[in-house]
C-alpha cells in the first residue's frame, strides 16, 4: 500500500485541499485510490458527497475516531487527511503508516513555527531517519510577488526541511472544492497555471513511488488483452498438422507462429521426433515405390 498524508499542527492551513487534489489527481490518472480521514470535521466525506458520479471514481474511508490509523484490507493507494494539533503518539502512528508526508505551510509565522514542531517530531523517527518515510513542505496561498514564498523557502532551508513549491490563493480551488472536484478534472487550459505549479509535487510523488502507471484502476483504464503467440522454441524442419495428418515443411518459425494465430485446429503444429521421421520416411517410400 502506498500512502501519502497531509499533516500540519495548524488548522486551516490547506491540508484537506492538498489531501483531495492529490486523490483526484491519482484517479485522474487511473489509479485505485482512497481518500482517508482522520480529522473529526470530516471534511473529506463532505467533498466526496459533492463528487459528480462522471468524475473519475474515490473511495472514502473515515477512521475509528481513537488514533487507530489503520486503513481497509484492499487498499494500494491511500491519501490520508488527518486532524490539526497532531504529536507524539499520534503522528508517530501516521509516521508508520505513510511513506510520504506532506506539511502544507501559509505564510504566517504561526503556520512556519507550527511546521517547525512538527518537523521536528517527525525527523527523528525511525522510519523517516531511514529513508522510508520521506517529508516534505508545500506552500499554500503563498504570492509569487511578494516577498512570503522567498521567506517561506529560506525558512525551511534554515530547518532542513524539503521544500517542494508553492500554491497560489485563487477561486479556482474554492469552486472545484465545492463541487467535489480539484482543478485537474478540469479542462486543462482553466487550470494551466495552477498545474504547472503542482508539478514540483508530483514528480516528487513519483519519485516516493507514487507510479502513475503501476496499478491502473479497472474502471479507469481498460487493458486490451493480447492474443498469445505460440512459437515451438525448437523449431524442426517437418511439422505435422493434427489435422490433416501429413508432413509439411515450414522454413521458418514465422511461418509456424502465422499459422498457429489463425486459431484454427488445423493450424496447431505438432512436432515430429526425429527418431519418428528416421523409422516412417523409408517406410513411406517403399510403400508408394510398390504401389
């Protein structure tokens, strides 16, 4: 199971925006994905009711309510929202859990000191320690022209703390959240800034091994099945026919392998054992020289 979770000490900070544009996101791309919530708002059931029936297909799942992180059998993609205020025992249950860890960060001081808290927790765990879980930062509603995302970036610079982009504030998120959408099930032309900012991110994701192509969902992607081609490894000079019962010469495996995708029964080659042809080509001979 591949899980990436949004964690933040902060409310409001964007971590339910980032957790269903990430689950959109990997259903637009066909994979079978669950958006988990462990916040007790609930946020993720409300944006999924909202989802149109057309929009490519999420599963929701909402935990136990008692810190449990602990996910439906079945599950190979998860994106996990969990609540505000998240330390000790409980973000250590997540830390096991996820192999990627999002903190989306304002550009407030309070957002950035309670991000370094976090952060802090978090980098001596065990399984960040050793790679397995890797963290990184995103800025949400940060403006290019001011002077909050240079601030934000030397910040987590200063920390060491991965540094992956940042998200502009715009009404394009507003109006797909509260139509069960994010901006890529929109055309891609009315979200063409706003996914190239994305992108940092998810190359990111792909390299935590968020493979886009590796599971596809079967309500997504339909697969055409191949017709096998059936090649002896071995091929001999005479081959003989179940059907018409003769001996036929063939030159090359090509010649066996076009006819074996006919499909036909007279098509199914049956090779002849050398030491049979050595015993029955004098016999066939003798017996129509007599005749």
């Amino acid at each position: 199971m591949h899980t990436v979770a949004l964690v933040s000490r902060k409310g409001g900070c964007g971590k339910s925006t980032l957790a269903t544009h990430i689950a959109a996101f990997f259903a637009r791309e066909g994979l079978p994905v669950t958006l988990g919530d462990l916040d007790h708002q609930q946020s993720m059931r409300v944006w999924l009711k909202r989802r149109p029936s057309a929009a490519p297909a999420i599963t929701g799942w909402v935990g136990d309510g008692n810190g449990q992180v602990r996910p439906p059998l079945g599950v190979s993609h998860l994106v996990l929202d969990t609540p505000g205020g998240l330390h000790g025992l409980s973000l250590a249950k997540v830390a096991m859990v996820a192999d990627a860890i999002l903190i989306p960060v304002s550009g407030s001081v309070f957002d950035r000191e309670a991000a370094s808290d976090c952060w802090a927790e978090l980098r001596v765990h065990p399984r960040v320690v050793s790679g397995r879980c890797q963290v990184a930062a995103v800025g949400m509603r940060l403006d290019r022209r001011t002077q909050a995302e240079d601030i934000a970036r030397d910040w987590a610079a200063s920390i060491g703390l991965n540094w992956l982009c940042s998200l502009r504030s715009s009404q394009i998120y507003v109006r797909a959240v509260e139509n069960g959408l994010s901006i890529f099930d929109m055309p891609p032309a009315a979200a063409a800034l706003d996914r190239e900012q994305w992108e940092p991110l998810l190359n990111w994701l792909r390299q935590q091994g968020f493979d886009t192509a590796a599971t596809p969902n079967p309500a997504v992607v339909r697969s055409t099945p191949m017709r096998p081609t059936l090649v002896h490894p071995h091929p001999r000079p005479f081959l003989q026919t179940a059907s018409l019962g003769t001996a036929e010469p063939t030159s090359s495996p090509s010649a066996a392998a076009t006819t074996a995708e006919t499909g036909t029964a007279a098509s199914i080659p049956i090779v002849a054992p050398p030491s049979l042809l050595a015993r029955w080509v004098p016999r066939f001979l003798r017996a129509k020289h007599h005749a």
